[in-house]
C-alpha cells in the first residue's frame, strides 16, 4: 500500500492537491474522525492550517506559533505525541481535554520542517503503536511530496524571474543603443556634414580665403576629435579597465564639475580595492546616468559621489536639486528610462537600487551590489 501511496503522492503537482490527499489518506488509513495538516512558515517560525478534515471553515484561516499547543510542541521539538484518555499533559495546557486520542507528526524532509499532520479519533478509540508507525511512513511519504511540490513551485518562481530579468536587460540594452544612435546622428553626423561642407566650400573660394578656411577646419577637426574622446570616455573609459572603479568615478565626477555649473565631491573608501569588472561597469553606468539627471534636471548647485567596495560595493549619488517626487518613483513612469535602466542593471547583479529625496533637499541615489569573494 506504501508503495502505491508514494506513487500517487509523487505525481501529483500542486501543493494544495498534494495536501488534500495526504489528510484524506491519512484520515481514512487510520480510522479518524477528523485532522488537518498545516504548513510551517520558517521565517515567522508559525503553522498555517493547509488542508482539513472534518473541521470547520474557519480553521483554514488560523495559525499557530510554534510552542503553542500540541502542533506547536511537535513543530518547536520535532518530534509525534500521542495522547490517549483527554489532554492531561502540562505541556498543552489550555487545550480542549475532551480529545480521547490524537496524534500530532512532524513532516520533515533532512531536520527541515515543513509542517505537522494531526490526526484525533472518536472517544474510546485509541491509537495504537502500529497506528503511529503507519502515521510516521505516511507522513514522511507526505514530506517527500511536499518537499517536491515546494520545490517546484520555486523553480517556476525562478524561471518567471529569470523571464524577466532577460527581458529588461535586452529593453536596457536597446534604450542604450538607442541613445548612442542619437547622439550621433544629432551631434557628430551634424559636425561632420558641417565640415564636409566647409571643404567642398573650398573649391570654388578666392585664394586668399582658402587659408582661413583650411584653419577654420582644422579646428572643427580638432573639435570632433575632443567631443569624441569624450563620448569613448562616456561609452567605456579605458581608465576603467585600466586603473579601476574609483580612479574612474573620481575623473568623471570632475570631468563633470568642468563642463557644467555644479560642483561636484567625490568620496573613495574603496580602499583600492578591484571588483569583478561586469559589478565595476555597473556601478560606473550607474554613477554616470546620476549624475546626468542630476545635471540636466536637478539645478544642482553640489552632486556628491561616495563609494564604499567592502565586504559589498556601495555607491551614493547625492543633490542638492529640486528633489524628485515620491510619486512618480513609485509609478516607474516608462517617460523615466534613466532610473529604469540604473534599478535594472543593479537589481540584474541582484543588489538593491533605491532613490528619494534628500533632507533637507534634493535627491539621494543608493545602490548596493554583494560582491561574491
């Protein structure tokens, strides 16, 4: 019958299914009038009732802490009980003594608790040792089962996330991409027709003007060439492979305080230390994108970078803007790409990304990345 039993536990799927027959096999193998099997929340360290036999409704809603009661002692010791004769043990105190016979089992997968199965029989008929032995094979078939079914559902879990987490990266990825094709085709394209068009300009201009024009275009030349090396610094800084995270932040927050009115302080207590470079870009994006709205839509008189890299990396990007407001961080507008792709590229390494305003204003940017050792 065992045998059978585990085959018909095992292939069913749903947690809920897996209950139900467990409780009902259980109730009709061993002869009770009623029983429930309830779910053990490790993390509130309390039962919730999952299945019931003879109950009524409203103890589907109910929970108990473990220690509390029967169920509770069986799910704070690991361990069965059987009473016999009315509840007279001091342990239970406060528990109904009109309960002829029960049986309460841990159902346990490897010293893991995954809930407890109780069973209570009609007045004046006792469970016996073999009850509880079929009791215990039963309801460690029931833990297999549940273990599975537990598993199961976590792995769909897991490939949903993982769905996602796909998905946002290809749409940061293509917002990326995007942008850099417009900066091109807006700036440097631009640049260069303008240029190319100062050149043909020169085949039909007077001879004494063909010097200045020449001058003219060497400077353009010279120019693009320093808008370029600041877009590659933009795109990947090199110093980022070669120097590391903080050297790197450090150029960029000054790069930034030149070329806009803002004031920016940068603070390293990374110690020198290296991270892995896919964490070192992450951060390095996420700094740059921050410090751009900051410069574009803050009025930012100061903009201070802090980044601390041990035992976890940890970058503050702070304000002193106009603040941002709570209510358009909790929609997570689709108009927001920046803030989208700066949570995106964090929470992908699976750290925290939060963003606020900052007493006594402006804005505050945290990011935490745990970096593996």
């Amino acid at each position: 019958m065992l045998a059978r039993v585990g085959q018909s536990l095992l292939g069913a799927i749903d947690l809920e299914d897996q209950l139900a027959f467990t409780l009902r096999l259980a109730v009709d193998a061993l002869g009770a009038e009623r029983g429930s099997v309830m779910l053990a929340d490790l993390s509130s360290m309390s039962l919730r009732v999952a299945a019931a036999e003879g109950l009524p409704s409203e103890a589907m809603e109910s929970t108990t802490p473990f220690g509390d009661g029967i169920a509770g002692w069986v799910a704070e010791h690991m361990e069965p009980v059987v009473l016999h004769g009315g509840v007279t043990d001091r342990r239970f105190e406060g528990i109904d003594p009109s309960i002829e016979s029960s049986i309460s089992l841990p159902l346990q997968v490897q010293g893991t608790l995954l809930g407890v199965l109780n069973l209570v029989r009609k007045s004046g008929d006792r469970f016996r040792d073999e009850d509880l032995q079929l009791a215990s094979s039963l309801a460690g078939l029931a833990s297999i089962a549940i273990e599975k079914a537990q598993l199961l559902a976590a792995l769909k879990d897991r490939e949903s996330r993982v769905s996602e987490l796909l998905a946002a990266t290809i749409g940061a990825q293509e917002r990326e991409r995007t942008r850099i094709a417009g900066d091109i085709h807006d700036g440097f394209l631009q640049d260069l027709s303008a240029l190319f068009l100062k050149v043909e300009n020169m085949r039909d201009a007077p001879g004494e003007m063909i010097s200045q024009m020449i001058d003219e275009a060497e400077a353009m030349i010279r120019s693009e060439m320093a808008a370029l090396r600041d877009y590659i610094f933009e795109v990947r800084p090199p110093s980022l492979d070669q120097v590391g995270l903080a050297p790197t932040l450090r150029a960029m927050v000054e790069r930034t305080s030149q070329a806009a009115v803002i004031e920016g302080h940068f603070k390293d207590d990374s110690d020198g230390v290296r991270l892995p470079e896919t964490i070192e870009t992450i951060v390095y994006r996420t700094a740059q994108e921050a410090m751009r709205n900051s410069v574009k839509h803050s009025r930012a008189k100061n903009i201070w970078v802090t980044l601390v890299a041990s035992p976890q990396v940890e970058l503050t990007v702070s304000d002193d803007g106009t603040g941002i407001d709570p209510n358009v961080l909790a929609k997570r507008s689709s108009r927001h790409f920046g803030i989208a792709s700066m949570r995106e590229r964090v929470e992908l390494a699976g750290g925290t990304f939060e963003i606020g305003p900052r007493e006594p204003r402006g804005t505050t940017l945290r990011a935490v990345i745990r970096v593996e050792t």
